[in-house]
C-alpha cells in the first residue's frame, strides 16, 4: 500500500470515528485525569522519601498524611483507566459494527461479476478476520496512544518545574527512538500487507475445500489439496515471521534507548544532588518522570507497528466496501407503480382472491438485438432476438455452455446487456428498479439454497407476509406437504444451513414451494426438477401446469422429455437461436433439436455387454 493509499484509509477510518466524538472527548477527559493523577504521584513519592532524612529522623507524621493522598491518587488512577478502557472499547467496537454493517450490506448489492471473480474465503476474510485485526489495532491505538501523547507532554510539564537541564538530557535523546520505530515500521508494513492477503487465499482455499470434501475425497485430491494448502501455509508462515520479527524488535530497540535516557538522568542528577542543587526526593522522582517519559516512546512506537497492520486491513476492507454497486435505473419508477406490478395477488393457482377469476398477469419479454459476453475478448450471445407473449411457455434448449443459463442472468439483471435491450412489458429492463423487476419473476434453480430456520420460515422467505395455510397450501401443490409432515416437528422443524439435513430432492421441492407461494408473474425454471424423481417430476409438472395459467414461463432443460408441451422451444447453439417452434414443429425439420432429442432416447445403455 503507497503512502498515498493508507493517507486516504486513514481519512476513511477518521470518519468512520468522528460519528463517536463525544466518547472520544470522555475518553480523553479521563486519559487526562489518569496522566495527572499518575504524575502526581512521584511527587508525593518524592516528599516521603525527604521526610526520611536520616536514621531515628523521620517524620511519621507528614508520611501518614502522604502515604492517605497516594491512596486516594492510586484508587483515582485507577477507576479513570477503567473508565477511559471501557470507552475505548465502546469506541472500537462501534466503529467495528459500522465497517461490518457497510460491507455486509456492499455485498447485497455487488454484482453478481464481482462474486463470481473473487473467492468467497477471501470476502470473508475481509469481512471477519481483517475487521478484527483492525479492531485490535484501533483499540491499542485509542488505549495508548491517548495515554502516551499526554503522559509525554505532562512529564514535561512536571520535569521542568524540577530542573530544566536534567530536562534537556531528556528530550535529547528520547526522539531516538521514534527514528528507530520509523525505520522499522517501513519493512513491517509490506510484511503485514503480504501477511493479510495470503490469509485472505488460505481462507478461501479451507472454505471451497470444506464446500466440497466429498467431491474431493470421492476423486482422491486429498495428497493434492493437502500439497496446494502447505505451499499457501508455507508462504502465510514466511510473512508471518517477517512480520513478525520486524515488529518485535521495535520493542527491544526501543526500550534501548530509553534506557540511555534513565541513565543520563542519573548520572546528570547525581552530580546536581551531590551540588546540593537536588534533593534526594527530587531525584528519584526525576528519574520516576524520566522512566514515565520513556514508557510512552516505546508504547508508541508498539502502536505503530499494530497501526501497520490495522490500516493494511482497513484498506482491504475498504476495498471491498467502495467496489462499484450494480448499476441503478436511469428512470426510477414510482412507489405505487413498483407496488402495483410486483404481484398479481390471488391463490396459488393464478386466481383473484375475491372473485375466483383467473388472474391474466402481464408478463410480455422481448429480446431486442441482444449482445453480452463475460469477457470482452470472448464474444457469446451475438444478436439475439426472442420475443415471448404473456402466459406463454418458452422452453430453451441447447448443449452445455450454449447461453441458456446466461438468458436467465441477463433478465433478471444479474448481469447487463451490452448490446441492445430487453424489455418486461415493453419497457427496458434498465428502466425499472432491481426490486420491481425481479418481483415480478419467480425462479427456480438446479442449485437449491434454503436458509438456517424452520420449513416455516424458508417457504415465506419469499413471500413474507403470507400466513401458515398458503405456506401449506404451497407445499401440497409442490408435493413436499407429505415429507415435511414426516419430521419432527412438521413445518417447524429447524433444517440447517442449505438444508444439510434434507435430500437434494426435498431441498428442490422446498424451494418450488417457495416460489409457488410467490405468486410471479413470470416463472423461470432452470432445471428446476432435475434432482427429483420421475414419479414425483410428474406431480411437480401437474402443479406446475397450474401454476403458469396466465403467466409467461421460461423453462431450461437438458431432458427434452420436460418441455414437450411448451408453446415455444428455442434451440440454442453458440449463443444463437438456430431454430424456433413446438416440439412437433422442431422434430418434423429433422434439425439440431431433433438430434438433441433423438440422442437422448437412441443411445443403447450397454452397448456390448453380454445377456
């Protein structure tokens, strides 16, 4: 990170900070009252060592009253740094909190390019453990140097009030060690960066592995994820000493110097004590100041080796934070307006709820002259042009990496077009805000995802303000009433993250559930029953059959025997529609379509075994 960039991370912290101002004026209220109390107390040190002059002459009288007064000071030092602490604490924490809440919400709104260009480890990285390696930093930094820059500035005060040349010896000598700290922290800083972004890669690395350990261990990679984890671990170990190594010895060099100072003091006082210009008091309170100004130096110099490594994570995370957001409607649409073409309210079989009649929703998509590629050296969809009527079935077909999927993508604005348009209802997708867009789709994916909660909770998890009937009412039509009735406790049975505890086949059925229960307009199914039986595939179409009255629907499927009762099927090949029609239509060209077809059912299963 140059210069340059951590000036403007730490101007990002600032402001972050300044929302806190008022914990941070407490703070230093009780910082200042700590150092006074603290200095004060060699001081009173310093009186009772004079009270003892000889032996068989000390006044037992002035000690008492002294040794009441260091009681009172020490018991005030000390609730003043737990106050300041817990501040600083609140302080840190909060600010924390705010970086968190603003990258967690970043994230919400990312495209879908950014997260399928980065690692997830790594954004977790960012977001867990390079928040709390700034936090540990931040806090040390509030703690002392809050403490540090005023003990310096009080020992001052308090030593020249004693003698001004034993003084000067002091502030001689001590900015040694911001030299030595300053010459240090410049090779810790790049160790901390490397440090921090080969953790962000082992991250990721741990979580894909943990994703996937039985597809790993199903093809034997262990020995090889193991060797790729100990390369990535020998490299984290080899910036982690560095690092390591140049911010211990910023300590010991340091301390070093200041140890210089208590002996300068020393020697310089006693010659003055032996003069009779310095009581012995005076000196051993001196060198008490003395030890007190050196302390913060070291501490500092501590602080900013943690600094290092706290504003190296800060701008990883900021990073993050700044990443350019999907990009918004030119033309926003009014509240009632987004409201009013959300939802076509009704049953869950496309019905009005007051008067029983079919609920003819608009759902009219038109792909005009369509261009998009991921890559831009890498051309995929060239032209395309695709027209569906409301209530229509689309079915699209083609072989693997042909753009079915991506079709998907571009409507629902997961990624935007970058040649000509696509329009919902005759207006450009563009036009439209995200959220009055994609409530108008309801869509189910070959990859299921259920949330950590109750089977409750997952099916509203798209439609929240339904009530319990229309949950189970959504889950007969999707068939998956009969195995949620079969758990434990029904519908309130809590599944875990994913659904580890379900079937592939009844996480599938959960999510057809859920969007049933949505009400769409348009109805995206992109293999949508492709981890489901045949036996219960035949209920889902049943259901599903209702479920489009009325409402366009854009089916992906490899297995061709799905879509036969489509209004359209459109064959896609590198990108492009290659032909267009009905089943019967396609199969009677004796095309593409009809070999796709026809390869799925000729193929013997056992070419050459033996009966």
């Amino acid at each position: 990170m140059s210069k340059q960039n951590q000036k403007k991370t730490i101007r990002k912290v600032l402001l972050y900070i300044r929302q806190y101002w008022w914990l941070i004026l407490l703070s230093l209220l009780f910082a200042a009252v700590s150092v006074v109390f603290t200095l004060y107390l060699p001081i009173l040190t310093g009186d009772a060592v004079d009270r003892m002059i000889e032996k068989g002459k000390v006044d037992f009288t002035g000690l008492k009253d002294i040794l009441a007064r260091m009681v009172v000071v020490i018991a005030v030092t000390g609730v003043s740094q737990w106050v300041m602490n817990v501040l600083n604490n609140r302080i840190t924490y909060s600010v924390v909190r705010d970086i968190r809440r603003d990258a967690f919400h970043k994230i919400q709104k990312l495209p879908v390019k950014y997260l399928d260009a980065h690692p997830v480890g790594d954004v977790v990285s960012r977001i867990i453990a390079d928040v709390d390696q700034f936090a540990d930093g931040l806090l040390m930094g509030f703690t002392q140097a809050f403490t540090g820059i005023l003990t310096i500035l009080g020992t001052l005060v308090f030593m020249l009030r004693i003698n001004v040349w034993i003084t000067l010896v002091v502030v001689v000598v001590t900015p040694l060690s911001f030299f030595v700290a300053a010459f240090i922290a410049k090779r810790t800083h790049f160790m901390f960066q490397k440090q921090s972004e080969v953790r962000g890669e082992q991250t990721g690395l741990i979580d894909e592995m943990i994703g996937n350990q039985q597809v790993v261990q199903a093809y034997g990679q262990e020995k090889k994820v193991l060797d790729r984890f100990a390369q990535i671990n020998v490299r984290l170990e080899k910036y982690s000493l560095r690092a390591t190594f140049f911010s211990s010895i910023t300590n010991p060099a340091t301390r070093f110097v200041n140890n210089l100072v208590y002996a300068g003091v020393g020697i310089t006082g006693a010659f003055f004590a032996i003069q009779g210009q310095l009581s012995v008091g005076s000196l051993s309170c001196f060198l008490s100041y003395a030890n007190q100004y050196t302390k913060p130096f070291n501490e500092i110099s501590g602080v900013i080796t943690e600094l290092q490594n706290a504003i190296t994570c800060a701008g990883r995370v900021f990073e993050l934070i700044e990443e350019p957001e999907e990009a918004e409607t030119a033309e926003k649409e009014s509240e009632e307006a987004e409201t009013a073409e959300k939802k076509p309210e009704g049953t869950l079989a496309g019905k009005d709820a007051q008067t029983g009649k079919k609920v003819q929703a608009a759902g009219s998509v038109q792909f005009d002259h369509v261009d998009f590629s991921y890559a831009a050296d890498k051309p995929l969809i060239q032209n395309l042009n695709l027209e569906a009527k409301p209530g229509q079935r689309i079915a699209i077909v083609g072989p693997t990496g042909c753009g079915k999927t991506t079709i998907i993508n571009l409507m629902m604005r997961f990624y935007d077009v970058t040649g000509g348009a696509i329009l919902v209802d005759g207006k450009d997708i563009r036009a439209y805000s995200r959220e009055a867009l994609r409530s108008r789709y309801g869509m189910v994916l070959q990859e299921t995802w259920l949330k950590d909660g109750t089977i409750l909770e997952n099916i509203l998890f798209g439609r929240e303000d339904a009530g319990r009937e229309e949950a189970i009412q959504a889950a007969k039509l999707s068939h998956a009433h009969s195995f949620i009735k079969r758990l434990p406790n029904g519908y309130d049975t809590v599944i875990k993250e994913n659904g580890d505890n379900l079937s592939q086949g009844q996480r599938q059925l959960l999510c057809i559930a859920r969007v049933i229960l949505c009400r769409p307009s348009i109805l995206i199914l992109d293999e949508a029953t492709s981890s489901i039986d045949t036996r219960t595939e035949m209920k889902i179409q049943s259901a599903f059959k209702k479920l489009m009255e009325g409402r366009t629907s854009f089916i992906v499927a490899h297995r061709l025997s799905t879509i036969q009762n489509a209004d359209m099927i459109l064959v896609m090949k590198d990108g492009k529609i290659v032909e267009q029609g009905n089943h019967k239509t396609l199969l009677e060209k004796q095309g593409f379509y009809a070999n796709l077809y026809e390869s799925q059912f000729d193929l013997p299963v056992f070419p050459d075994s033996a009966t």
